[in-house]
C-alpha cells in the first residue's frame, strides 16, 4: 500500500506541461480545483473531467503512475459513494429497510466519485510535471505580495515543498519499517481494530526517530551551505513565461466560460 501512493513524486518527462512555468501550474490547479466544486450539473462535470484527462495526456506520465495515486484513496472514493447513493429523493429503485436506492442517488454517487477522481488526478499532474526546486520558486513568487505584511513568504515556500518532498521518502521508511517488524514475526494484519493500532506502536517510534534525523541532518547541510533565508538569495534559474503559458490560462478560460455557461443553460 505505501508504494502506491505518488504524492509528491516527480516524473522527469518532455510533455507540454513539463514546459510550463511552474507559477502557470499552481495558478491552474487552483482554477481546476475551484471550477470542480463550481459545477452543479453533469454537462458542467463533463467540460472539468475533459480538462482533467487534457491534462494526463499532455504531461506524458504514464497512465500506471496516475492510477497508483487513485489506487491510495479507492477505499474512500467507495465509502463516499455508497453513502451519496442511499441520500437521493424521488420514487425508490430498490428499498431495504430504511435503505432506499434511487435515480437521485445513483446521479448524486457518481457525481461524487467524478469530482474526487478528478480532484486527485489534477493534482497529481502538478507533483508528477513540477520539481520540487520549481515549485519552491512558484510559490515563493505568488506569495511574493505577502511580503508586504512582513511574512516570509520564502521561509514558507521552503517548508511546503520541504513536507512534499519528503513525503515518499517517509513513506518508503514505513513500508521498510512494517517489513522489518514482520520479518520478526510482529502481527499487524489480523485481530480487531484496536489490536491493529496497538500494532503500528513498533513502527511508529523509529519512524518519528528517522524523522527527527532526517531533518535534523537537512538542517545541518542547510547551515553548511550558509542558508540564512530567503532575503538577498539570488536564483540560477530564472522564471519566465512563454506563449504556451498565455495558451493554457486562456484554455481555463474557455473552461471556466464552458462551466458558467453550462450551470446556467443547463
């Protein structure tokens, strides 16, 4: 299980969103994410999920890769829908007690099970085609505005990208951690729940222990190379925009104008 979660993987590739500013990306999922929970029929999902699938096709990651990142919240995903489908109105399709299925509810756990599919895949696509040291620069440079109220907008886009950065990394420690503990017999896939959660304590304590070393020794080769903080860095790679950036903010346009238009016509 936790090798198949992707999140904060990258995926070195020549796709065409590999070649767009990273500032371009995070504006663009946030715009995807904000028109997932804007659409409020069918047509409108539909305009979403073909932007959403655009998006898989033009990163040139392989499809295994997105459908990994799924494979993590598929427990989720069906929880969700099972529980839209019993909230639906209108004449029942097949009744159980106080379970009732129908058409309403059956349109309600789809459109559910949609938007999550499409929530998850977007986001993957900025961690699969956005390195991390990109990223970093992205989010410095959109928060760069805060810098006004005296934040440290560079100290915090340091720590984002820090706790994506590792989050593969952490959890291949579990997963090399639990195979450690079952080679020596430990037992944590059988009895009730609570008995699984007393369990995890053997892989819990030298996972937090690997944790503190791990950021104590990125500490260490951050005071080694004179890290002092965002204020008078200067960058080897500078960011700049193209004509294929202006081309995928005026795509999300015509998405956003495709949304409005469908939630209000249809």
């Amino acid at each position: 299980m936790m090798r198949d979660i992707t999140l904060g993987q990258y995926y070195p590739s020549n796709g065409v969103l590999h070649r767009l500013d990273p500032r371009i990306k995070v504006l663009l999922l946030i715009g995807v994410i904000v028109l997932i929970f804007c659409t409020f029929n069918f047509y409108a999902l539909g305009v979403v999920a073909l932007l959403v699938a655009a998006s898989v096709i033009l990163s040139k990651v392989p499809v295994k890769l997105y459908l990994k990142s799924m494979k993590a919240i598929i427990l989720v995903i069906l929880i969700t829908s099972l529980l839209n489908l019993f909230y639906g109105t209108g004449e029942p399709i097949f009744q159980w007690w106080i379970f009732k299925v129908t058409a309403d509810g059956i349109k309600n756990s789809i459109y559910v099970a949609v938007r999550i599919i499409s929530l998850v895949m977007v986001s993957s696509s900025l961690t699969f085609t956005t390195s991390p040291t990109d990223l970093t620069d992205a989010l410095e440079r959109l928060m760069k505005p805060l810098s006004v109220l005296k934040i440290k907008t560079h100290e915090i886009a340091m720590m984002m990208t820090i706790a994506l950065r590792f989050v593969p990394t952490l959890l291949e420690e579990t997963d090399k951690i639990m195979s450690a503990q079952k080679a020596r017999g430990a037992d944590m896939e059988s009895g009730n729940l609570i008995r699984r959660i007393k369990a995890l304590i053997p892989v819990l304590v030298p996972l937090f222990v690997s944790a503190f070393r791990r950021a104590y020794e990125l500490a260490m080769a951050m005071e080694c190379r004179c890290y002092q903080g965002g204020e008078g860095r200067t960058r080897m790679k500078q960011l700049h925009m193209s004509a294929r950036d202006f081309v995928a903010l005026g795509v999300l346009l015509v998405a956003v104008a495709g949304v409005v238009l469908c939630n209000i016509f249809l």
